[in-house]
C-alpha cells in the first residue's frame, strides 16, 4: 500500500495539526469512526500516532490498543513511545511497525529494542525542519543533518518516516528538494507533509519512496483513497 491514510488522537479524539504545533488542532470525530472509514476506503494499513504521548500530556494507549484488535488491517504506531516495555507491548499487541521519535538518535535505545523486535518492525522517524532533524514532537532541533541521522540509525530500523514539518498541515504539496535529499535506495523511506493531490504522491512514487502518510488531504476531502487505487 503506497498511500497510507493517518489517525492522529489527541484528547481521545482524531485530529490534524499544522506544522505539528498543537494549539493549531482541528478535530474530527472518533477514532473508531475513521478507522472503519479508511477500511471501507481500501487501505490495508493505517498510521497511528498518540499526540497527547508525544507532547507528554497523556496517553490515548487503550484507544490505540482496542484498534489493534479489531484487526482488519494493519497498524503502525508512533507517539510517546520511550521505553522497551510500551515497545514490546504494542508489537505483542499486533502493532505492524513501531514509530520511534523522540528516541530516533539513541542508538543504545534503539540496540535494546533490536533484542526482541525485528528490525522490519522498527520504523524511525527522522523528521525534518530546514534540512535539521527535529524531535520531541517536532518542538527539539537536535542540529544534525538528516544524511547523518541515517547514518546513526540504519543498523537498527527496517525503515525511516520523515515528515517535512514546514509542508505538514497545509496543502500546498510537498518541497521537491527535501524529497531529493530524504529518499534512500538501501533503507524503505516513507514521507509525509503537504502531500495534497494525487500528482503529489505520483510525485513521491517517482523518486523511489516506499510509501506517503496522508492526513489533512483525506480528512477534508482533498483526496479520495478510492481514487487512489
């Protein structure tokens, strides 16, 4: 599935953000509601991502475990996860991939996980801003350039996620020279912000991206998944 369609929780519900800055929050509904939506949709894997994890608020992790039961497609799922146990319980609880975030540059975190998760389960996100990795829910810039983040990352991750956090939110499409920097022939690489039009994804297909995270173009109907199949 190159076109996978994202559940974003803060306070229980789905939302989207702009340029990841949480004051920007527009809601939409129930979870629940959207899952069974992108399933009557087509898509064979959705992203999930507990903000309220990621921004130290809280934690939606019932809600994301009681999607991971209904089984009807696959999961990954990012936001707040910081230490093994959480890792290791979202895998056992039928996670497809986990999203490390804050924790994408620790190695010695990352090693520990290795331990007892395959590497094809481990997604990094190495998101971007200006060309400089960003962590702690985009609000860090760690001042390391994403070439040299893949560096400290590819023994450990079966694939990055790097999302354009300058694109995220606003549906003017993706910048072309961070796809041409970002994209990487020896790893899977998935991108995510500004993705708007189904040019756009062709777009990201073109220059050898596993896959695109769309948000905010599905939720307001910028985009169709039935037309994207």
């Amino acid at each position: 599935m190159f076109v996978i369609p994202s559940i974003d929780i803060l306070n229980g519900k789905c939302v989207q953000l702009i340029n990841g800055k949480i004051e920007t929050a527009t809601v939409y509904g129930n979870p629940k509601d959207y899952y069974k939506k992108w399933v009557e949709k087509g898509a064979d894997i959705i992203h999930v991502v507990d903000l309220d994890a990621a921004f130290n608020l809280g934690s939606n992790k019932q809600i994301i475990f009681n999607l991971l039961e209904k089984e009807e497609l696959d999961v990954q799922v990012g936001g707040g996860i910081r230490d093994e146990k959480y890792a290791y319980e979202l895998i056992k609880n039928g996670a497809k991939r986990i999203i490390i975030g804050s924790k994408s540059l620790d190695a010695d975190f990352l090693k520990k996980l290795r331990k007892n998760i395959p590497k094809d389960k481990i997604m990094v996100a190495l998101d971007t801003c200006f060309g400089n990795i960003v962590s702690n829910a985009w609000q860090n810039d760690t001042g390391i350039p994403y070439s040299e983040g893949v560096k400290k990352i590819k023994l450990y991750a079966g694939s990055i996620l790097s999302t354009d956090v300058i694109k995220e939110g606003l549906l003017k499409g993706p910048n072309l020279k961070i796809l041409k920097k970002i994209v990487q022939k020896e790893i899977p690489t998935y991108i995510s912000g500004g993705f708007t039009t189904i040019d756009d994804i062709k777009l990201a297909e073109s220059f050898g991206f596993s896959g695109v995270i769309i948000g905010r173009a599905l939720y307001t109907n910028k985009l169709d998944l039935e037309e994207l199949w």
